[in-house]
C-alpha cells in the first residue's frame, strides 16, 4: 500500500487507504441467532502501522478506565437469587500521529457467566485481554480501518467476492496476471449470467436477475459490464413488450 504521498488535508484519507477489509482477516458467526461478521485484530493493528508508523510511535492507546459491571440476575427454579453475571469494561483513548490526537472507545466482554447447561459459573479469565483488544478494534474502525465491515458491506456476498478477487490481486506474485485471470473469471460468469437473464420466462425472474447483476458491476466499478448489462436488459424487456397482448 502506496501512503507515504497520501494528503493529510483530506478529512478521509485513512477511509481511502485502508476501509476495505481483506475477506480473509474476517469470520463469520453467529450471536444469539444472528449473524455477524469479526475482523481479526492483527490485520487493523497491522493497516494502522502502515498508515501512522510502528505502536509506540506513530500511534498508540491510553487505557482510561477499567472496570467490572453487573449484569443479569440469576433465579433459580424456586425464583431465589443465586448469582449475577459480570461484564468487563475498559475505555481506551487511542491517539495517532501524536499524542494529542485522540479517539475513545470502549470494550466489553462478558466476565462471569451462569451456563445453563451444566448449571455452573464460569469466570473468563482473558476478559481484560478481551475487552482491551475490542476496544482498539472499535477505536481503529472510528479512524475508518475497515470500515466497510461496520457499513455492513459484507453482508452482501456480492461485495464479498469483489473484495476475495481485489485480495487474490493483491497477494499475488504477478499481479498482472492474477488481475487478468480475476477478469477472466468474472467475464465468463457475467456471460453466463447475462444468458440466464435474456432466457427468462418471466419479467419478474428477468428483473431480479438484472437488479443482481447490475448490483455485483456497480460494486466491481465495472463500466463495461455495466454496459453490456444494460443493452442486454433493454434488448430483453422489449421483447417482453411486443409480447404483450395488444388491447383489442
């Protein structure tokens, strides 16, 4: 990544160097039913050294309060009060290219918890470890490191695969030839997507597959597949047109 020319008066040069998330620093899973996507610490850590210089020097963290919380009271069978759940807390000031550049953030993990299954206590005992590491994770991504996980781009799989192929090019030896063999890939798949949509039987089928299309090229920034898209859409719903009864 080229930052050493990159201008300090534009308000989002840390969003245009480093918003984009390597798919493979993420992993998906899922939280009381829902699904969410994490972002490997190391990776941020890793786009904030490149952008401001090494920890210590070029940017760093304060911890500004440490603390445990309570949480949800446990009742037993009887409905008496056997325990409550703690949470830890930590606040962090995390300054970059000086100290007195600042940005805050917290972190919480939960610390002790009543497990059902088993019927027991269990106490965390990397909860602070846990909490700190959240908190420059939140800290980085208010910086605008990647962002785009926190816009929710990756719950898009569209925007998922652009952003696998944009990886491949990037770690690849020849990057020539890796940005071609990525062209190549896609240009076969949208040819054989722009097939499925001219062969639909039904305007509603024929309008969903363009919508996703359409969708995967503006997100690729492919104008010339935005192109051919939209002169095969327009070839199509004329047919569809003309194959509307007349009105007697």
């Amino acid at each position: 990544m080229e930052v050493q020319n990159m201008s300090k008066n534009n308000n989002l040069y840390v969003w245009q160097h480093a918003c984009e998330t390597d798919p493979s620093a993420t992993k998906k899973s899922t939280v009381d039913g829902h699904s969410q996507t994490s972002i490997n610490a190391h990776w941020m850590i890793k786009k904030a050294t490149e952008l401001f210089g090494p920890i210590g020097k070029g940017w760093g963290f304060e911890i500004v309060e440490e603390r445990t919380d309570g949480g949800h009271d446990q009742i037993d069978a009887e409905g008496n009060l056997i325990g409550q759940a703690r949470w830890h807390t930590v606040l962090i000031a995390l300054w970059y290219e000086n100290r007195e550049q600042k940005v805050y953030a917290y972190g919480h993990t939960a610390y002790v918890q009543y497990v059902r299954k088993g019927s027991y206590w269990r106490t965390d005992g990397e909860a602070p470890k846990k909490s700190l590491t959240d908190a420059i994770k939140k800290a980085l991504s208010l910086l605008g490191i990647a962002a785009d996980i926190y816009l929710g781009h990756f719950d898009d799989p569209y925007y998922i695969q652009a952003q696998q192929s944009r990886e491949n090019v990037e770690q690849a030896t020849d990057k020539a030839a890796a940005a071609k063999d990525e062209a190549d890939k896609y240009e076969q798949k949208l040819t054989a997507n722009i097939k499925t949509m001219t062969d639909a039987l039904s305007l509603h089928e024929f309008e969903l597959i363009y919508k996703a299309l359409i969708r995967e090229a503006t997100i690729r920034d492919s104008k010339t597949a935005q192109k051919r898209i939209a002169i095969a859409y327009q070839t199509k719903k004329e047919t569809f047109k003309n194959e509307q009864p007349k009105p007697d």
